[in-house]
C-alpha cells in the first residue's frame, strides 16, 4: 500500500480538504507537513460542513489520526479555538486523534500585529496576505529567535526567549511609529495557554518512522498550491513555505522515500485569493458566473476569490516541479451549461511565445494567454460517479486536460459531498 501526498497544484482552494478526506477512509495517519491557519480547508459529511484550518483533515474521521508536523507553523490560540469548534459539531479532538510536532515553531500576537503593518504600509510590495502571521513566524525561525511548541513546556525558558525575540519586533514596531510590545502580557498568555497545547506534543519525527515501520497509511497533506512556493511560485505573490510534494518528507521528520505517489488537485478552471500575476483571469460576467457557481469565498477569510479558465500551461509546469503521478480534477460541475469552454496552452509575452511561466515578475504581469477553445456542454455531471454518468463534451474536456499537463487524472470529483467522486486509479493501490 502507498503512502501518498496530497498538494494543490494551482494557486490553492483547489478542493484537497475533501480529497483529503476522501482518502483518509483508507489512511491511519494524516499529516500536515507546511503552512499555517491561513490554510482552510472545507469538508462535508453527511450534510454536516466541517471548516478547519490548522488540524489536519482526518481528525474528523473516526479512527484516524491527525499530526501537525515541524513544518507548520502552530498558532496556539487558533488551534485551540478550532478544537473548540469542532467539539460543538461533535468531534473531540483528544492527544490520541492529533499530535503536533514539539518542534514546530509558535505563531504570536506579535507576529500578527507585524502582518498587518506590512499588509498596511504606504509603501512596498502587497502580497495580499491572511495577516494570520504566517510569514513573520517562518522568518523568526530562519532567523533563530522563534519560540516552538516544546517551549511551552519549559516555562522558565519562556522570559529570555520572549526578550530575545522581543530585540527584534520592537526595533521593527518602532520603524512602524508603533510602541514596543508588551513582553510581559506575551508570557502571561503563553502561560496560560500551555496547558491546552502541550499534553499534544510528540517527537513527530519518531511516531511517524515507527508507524512507517509498522504498515501504517499515511496522507501527507499539503496546504495553499504549488503556485504559491515561495520557491517556484509566482513569486513575490508566494506564501512564506514550501508547498511542494518534496517538502512532505522535511516538512513531517521523514526521509524523501516516505512519499510513493503524489496527487496533484487541480480545478476544472482557475482561482486565485490575493495580488499576483494571473494570466487567464477574467473580469467579466464569465467570471463572475465562475465565482457563483463555485462558491468561490476563502474559507478562512471570506474573501472572494478572482476566476478565469484553465491553464494548462502552468498546472503542467506545477505538477512537474513536485513530481506528481496523478490529478484529481475538482468542481467539474461548476463548467455545467457553457456554451463553450477556453483552456491556457501557453503565453505570448513581449513578441515571444512560451509554454511555461517564466520566472520573472514583469513577464510574469505581462503575459497574455494563448487559448484553445472546447465545446461545453449541457447536460449535468453534478455528483456523478461514473464516466457514464457525465456527457460526451465533458469526458472530451477532461481528456484533453490530461494531454496538455501530461499527466493522467486519478478522480474527478462532481460535488462538495465526500462520495461524489469518479475514480480511475486508487493512489493508495498504485
């Protein structure tokens, strides 16, 4: 049996929760492996909406359990708080249904509060952040003065850590106009919010290698897209981690020969939440058909999100950099009743034609898409489960997808709910 990573191949919102989900009837052990609670994940089981964040998406499945690994960044009162919620749907999340890496590193109020001054600057890039502190936390970690799980435990550590991080934010605040931060109300806090975090730490890294040794399944789970790498997406309109299948081994304490197959999900057409380039958006009254019938409001932020067609070019591009075996091609019902359908083969930028997105900011603004144009159909593919199920048109144009990024699609998914799925190839059997 496989174990597999799930990651988006698009700018993310592709519809992994559910994926994921899906999967993890098969899987023991779920791991999220980068990120942060700027991730939202939607589920729908029995008519009952589960909205997570920051937990993995098999907590809410009997029987599996969910892990944070060393690569996410832990914001300790969201967590809580989404504990909190889901209890009120009626899942318990207990230390025996998640553990969370006692290396991870800590999201504070002050690296919020750092977000936001950025986000509002009159001047310098706008990236179009959550403002969660995702990106201040992984620079103090790379930077050596972040504070991780495991320092919950040592309280008497907490004072100096505070301070030494504290040089930092405050020299920034100040460039801000903005008073230091208060270090005594951050270790009040912390304090007090140990208790609820800490009985969850583990040496993720151990429980993971022996449960590899034990034939455990594991569903490595990744948040955001591929798009948004802050290596090889489009940057600097990029999250602050690496979003690509490689980081799944680094990003949960385990070797690179821990993934077998990687999935790659992909939206029958494009979104993107936030600034950046966007070469197949549209503007007009197709996109906004595109947004309505998708739903397309971020989980976590409510934000709408920005629509166009597909890009074959850049989802090929994606699934190469992080070695994906399959696709599983989302919201296909969402293309039900146009008349046609326009899918990105490349992009024609300053007299040139490319086939890939180069890496360049300017011509990554500048490029304009090339399309092919498909008929669509009328008929519905909403919740189908079978290839019989869906019209002729339909079946041309996820074949056709699967020629342009050179990749076979694994599953179709047709509806938000969980079985609503077409499966070609099982990822765990493959």
């Amino acid at each position: 049996m496989a174990d597999v990573a799930v990651i988006g191949a698009q700018w993310g919102d592709e519809g992994k929760g559910k994926i994921v989900d899906w999967l993890s009837s098969r899987a023991d052990i779920v791991v999220r492996f980068q990120g942060g609670h700027n991730a939202g994940h939607t589920l729908v089981i029995e008519g009952e909406v589960y909205k997570l964040s920051l937990l993995p998406s098999g907590v809410v499945r009997k029987g599996c359990v969910g892990v944070i690994g060393a690569g996410v960044v832990v914001d300790p009162f969201a967590l809580t708080a989404e504990i909190d919620r889901i209890a009120e749907q009626g899942v318990a999340v207990t230390p025996d249904r998640l553990m969370i890496a006692e290396n991870a590193t800590l999201i504070l109020p002050v690296h919020q509060e750092l977000d936001a001054l950025r986000e509002g600057a009159a001047k310098g890039v706008k990236i179009g952040t959550t403002k969660r502190g995702i990106g201040p936390a992984y620079e103090d970690r790379a930077g050596r003065r972040a504070l991780r799980v495991v320092d919950l435990i040592d309280a008497a550590s907490l004072p100096e850590k505070i301070e030494n991080l504290l040089v930092h934010h405050n020299a920034l605040r100040r460039g801000f106009g903005e008073d230091d931060y208060d270090g005594d109300d951050l270790l009040r806090r912390l304090k007090d919010i140990a208790p609820r975090v800490t009985p969850f730490a583990r040496p993720v890294w151990r429980e993971l290698n022996d449960a590899r040794r034990a034939g455990k399944r594991i569903l490595f789970e990744g948040a955001q897209g591929v798009l948004l790498d802050v290596d090889h997406g489009t940057y600097p309109f990029v999250t602050s981690s690496n979003t690509v299948a490689g980081h799944a081994a680094a990003g949960s304490g385990l070797g690179p020969n821990a993934v077998d197959y990687v999935l790659g999900i992909v939206k029958a057409y494009t979104t993107r939440v936030g600034e950046g380039p966007f070469p197949t958006e549209l503007s007009d009254a197709t996109g906004r058909r595109l947004g309505e019938r998708g739903r397309e409001f971020g989980t976590v932020t409510g934000r709408q999100r920005r629509c166009g067609w597909f890009d074959a070019a850049l989802v090929r591009q994606s699934l190469k950099i992080s070695g994906v075996d399959g696709v599983a091609l989302t919201k296909l019902d969402v293309l039900d009743g146009f008349d046609e359908l326009k899918v990105c083969t490349g992009y024609h930028i300053a007299g040139a034609s490319y086939d890939y997105l180069p890496a360049g900011a300017d011509n990554q603004a500048a490029a304009e898409p090339l399309y092919e144009t498909m008929p669509g159909w009328a008929g519905s593919t909403e919740k189908a489960r079978s290839w019989a199920d869906l019209p002729a048109e339909a079946v041309k144009y996820v074949r056709r997808i699967e020629e342009l990024i050179e990749t076979p699609v694994a599953l179709v998914s047709t509806s938000p709910e969980r079985d609503d799925v077409i499966l070609m190839r099982d990822p765990f059997q493959d």
